[in-house]
C-alpha cells in the first residue's frame, strides 16, 4: 500500500495507516493545503472551487472528506458529482470559479484514489505552485473559518451535458457529417463515469453505441488502464457486434484508445497521431507531446509542414510546451488528447468527436486509417523501485556510457538511435523505473528495452 506526494497531487491507497497511505486525516490535510494556497493567491472575498469524482467506491467518502474542509475554510464549493476530469477542467472555466478539484486516480486499480487539483483556467497546477502546496500541508500551516464566514455547499447537476455541447460547437467536429456516416460502435468505460459521456456524446453524434462495463458502480470489471492485454473483451465484442469501431476510455476518461473492426489495436499512441492529422489536415500547425511518445506524431507533423517538439513527461509539461510553441493539438502518447480550441487538458471527448470526424470525411475503414500512418512499435515496461536504489545515479551512468547519442536529460534519460529510441524515468504516480522503446518492429522494441532493463540489473 502507498501514498505518493507530487507536484500533480496526492495519490494513495484507501484504508491503512496516517501518513503510509491515503486515509481520511490524509485527504483533508491536503485539501486544507490546496485551499490556503488558494486563499493566499487571492484577494477576493468569495472563492468557489468545482469538485468532481469518478466512480471509485472510495470516491464519495473523499469527496465529501473534501468538501467539508474547504467549506471549512470559507470557500464556496459547486460539487457535479460523478464526472470526467475534463467536464472538471470545463465547469471551472464555464462557472468562472478559482479552482477545481478531481477525486480520481485516473488508471490504477479500483484500491487507489486522488486528489486532482485545477487552477482558475481549469488547469492542472505547475511546479512551483504544487510545491507550495506540498509545503503549506506538511507545516499543517492551516486556518479555518469562524462560524459565520463558513463556505457554502452546492450540488449542481447537468455538466457532462453541458461539456458535450461545448465539444459540439467546436468548428473541426463535423457533426453532420458524422450522423450521415451511421456509425456503429462498442463503448468500454470500466464501469466508471466514461460509461455517461461518451454514450451521451455519441447519441448527440448519432452513433449507435454498444455498451461495455458502462455501469459506473467503480467496479472495474479488468484492469483500467486501457492497453492490449485488457481490452480482449471489447476486442471480441466489436468483431462480434460488426462495429465500425471500439472506443476505451480510463476511469477519469482523459485517455482514449481505440479498437480496429478486427478486434485489433489501433494502438493508444496512434490516437493522438489520427487525431493530430485530421486537426492538420484543416488548419497548418504545429505540435507537442512528450519524450515517450511515438515518433509517428512527428512524422505526420512534417508531413503537413508544422514543427514538432517534444516536452518533459506530465500534462503540465505538455501544456506548458503547446503555448510556447503555439501548437493547434497535441497531448501524450497515452490516448491523452488536448486541443486548445477547446482547452488545454487532455480530453477524450473531444478526441472521440475527432476521430469520428476524421473517419467521416476520408470515409475509410479504422483498420485502413492505421494502415495509412507509419509504423512503429512500442515496448513499455517497468523495474520496482526498493529504498536502496539509487536512480538518479543510476540513470546519470547510463547517460554516461551512451554520451556519443546525445541523450535528452530534461525528464529522465532518452537516448535516441537512428531508428529507434529508449526512454528511461522514475514515474511521478508510482514507484518504479518506466522503460520505454519505440522501434520499427515489436521484436526490436522488446529487444532494446530488455538490452536497458540488463544494463540497469548490471549497475544494480
């Protein structure tokens, strides 16, 4: 059991010990935390924050744990209930309020929660304002309401809906278009809050949907993180039903992947690729996303003339990188879409209204859409940290032994070969080593990162 403290947030395991886990003494430490920082980023008399939560069965008790403490401390809380971290990051910019909140730990198991936190823009927190609120909770530096300036507790309805009309006045969704193509297609949200956007996106679209673990009782029916080895009940679900297509989506649905109407992937990070080319295709740009992303975003980047750029891991690298380089889409390698015309968070509604859009005007197969981008193959895998582990050392001796590649040290280590790549980075959410590896066949992918995790076994 853990509790990870980051920058992003707070993130841990329900139940268990203070301080080892993610408990109730936990949740209103931190939400405590995040709502002095706020109150001291203001002036205003009033602050109102919107809290929101996906299915997890621990997701009401945190949410209320939360609500409390910022009542608490004089702030004025709009709880939508079950939601999407991306209906979130819309609702604060839509109700104009200073901040936002999502209980989610977005692809880990139904055991693990967190707390999510958004700026005034409905974005996620930077660095530096992450570390202060890391700070402000453990000095425990709080100060809570007399009696009379209590906060306020509202329970508002209807934002799911509203953030689909939002997505539907978006100029590159070719809503027409799409009701004309008939699409049929298998919707798997893993018994979360997916299970009411994207259904209810997809009626607005006119697509018949097939519903999979779309019940958002937090009862994840396989593991939620939405890559090949746990989607195969979906996979035989769209050959069985002939769809045109499968759409997964995470617990929060900030990530997306589709399936073929073979069964097979199409492949999470060719999400963010089909979506980028069909935004290209209408407007010339550029774009972003991180170090462990497919080279294939590059590729099509060039291909319509942008310039293409790669940030540091985390949506807030991500974002930060978009705006400096004026980037029309971009996201991470993992089904993550965000397009600033909407706003800046990774959204699969609005990757999902994407997608079709681009089938709709090639009028093309999804199979046949994959078949038209280049192909590469990925390797992700991962090494448990213990406390003896030294990883910084680690990585600084392998960027040492491969210094002639030029390796890329702003997040970790990449090392980039001529037709290949290996990125190796602690995670931020958990505690392990992520090695990944891009090559132009499975085999080599696997290779190259079994060749990394023997050179780090060695340094061990």
């Amino acid at each position: 059991m853990a509790l990870i403290k980051s920058i992003s947030g707070i993130r841990g395991t329900i139940g268990g010990v203070v301080n080892e886990n993610l408990t109730p003494v936990n949740a209103v430490k931190f939400a405590a935390a995040y709502g002095m920082w706020l109150k001291g980023q203001n002036q205003k008399k009033e602050l109102s924050i919107v809290l929101g939560r996906d299915a997890r069965i621990s997701g009401e008790m945190i949410s209320n744990l939360v609500a409390n403490t910022l009542t608490g401390l004089g702030i004025n809380v709009t709880d939508i209930g079950l939601s999407t971290t991306p209906t979130v990051e819309v609702a604060v910019t839509l109700d104009q309020a200073d901040g936002g909140i999502i209980i989610t730990a977005s692809h880990n198991p139904k055991e693990w929660n967190a707390l999510k936190l958004l700026n005034e823009k409905g974005e996620f927190l930077n660095a530096a304002e992450g570390e202060k609120i890391l700070k402000i909770a453990e000095e425990e530096t709080f100060v809570f309401s007399e009696v009379d300036d209590l906060g306020k507790y509202e329970k508002k309805e209807g934002y799911i809906k509203r953030h689909i009309e939002e997505v539907l006045k978006l100029e590159v969704v070719e809503v027409d278009a799409i009701k004309k193509a008939n699409f049929k297609v298998v919707v798997d949200a893993v018994n979360s809050t997916g299970g009411i956007a994207i259904p209810a996106l997809l009626e607005q679209l006119g697509v018949a949907c097939v519903k999979l673990y779309c019940e958002p009782n937090g009862h994840f029916p396989h593991n939620p993180e939405p890559l090949k080895e746990h989607l195969t009940d979906i996979s035989e679900l769209v050959v069985k039903e002939k769809a045109d297509f499968g759409i997964v989506v995470d617990p929060d649905v900030d990530r997306l992947a589709i399936i073929c109407e073979d069964g097979s992937m199409f492949g999470e990070e060719y999400t963010l690729v089909a979506c980028a080319d069909y935004v290209l295709g209408r407007t010339k740009g550029n774009t972003v996303s991180n170090l462990s992303s497919s080279r294939a975003l590059r590729d099509i980047t060039l291909k319509h003339g942008g310039k293409y750029q790669a940030s540091a891991v985390g949506e807030v690298n991500v974002v930060e990188l978009m705006k400096a380089s004026d980037a029309i889409i971009g996201g991470e390698g993992n089904g993550g879409i965000i397009y600033p015309e909407s706003h800046y968070g990774r959204d699969s509604l609005v990757g999902v209204a994407l997608f079709l859009s681009h089938l709709a005007q090639l009028k093309i197969s999804c199979k046949t859409l994959r078949e038209s981008y280049p192909d590469y193959y990925m390797s992700k895998s991962k090494i448990e940290l213990t406390p003896q582990i030294n990883v910084d050392e680690i990585l600084e001796k392998i960027a040492q032994k491969f210094s002639t590649e030029k390796p890329n040290c702003i997040d970790g280590i990449k090392i980039d070969f001529e037709t290949e790549w290996v990125h190796l980075r602690k995670s931020n959410t958990e505690p392990i080593i992520r090695i990944y590896t891009e090559s132009i066949s499975q085999k080599k992918a696997d290779e190259l990162a079994q060749k990394f995790i023997a050179e780090i076994e060695e340094l061990l």
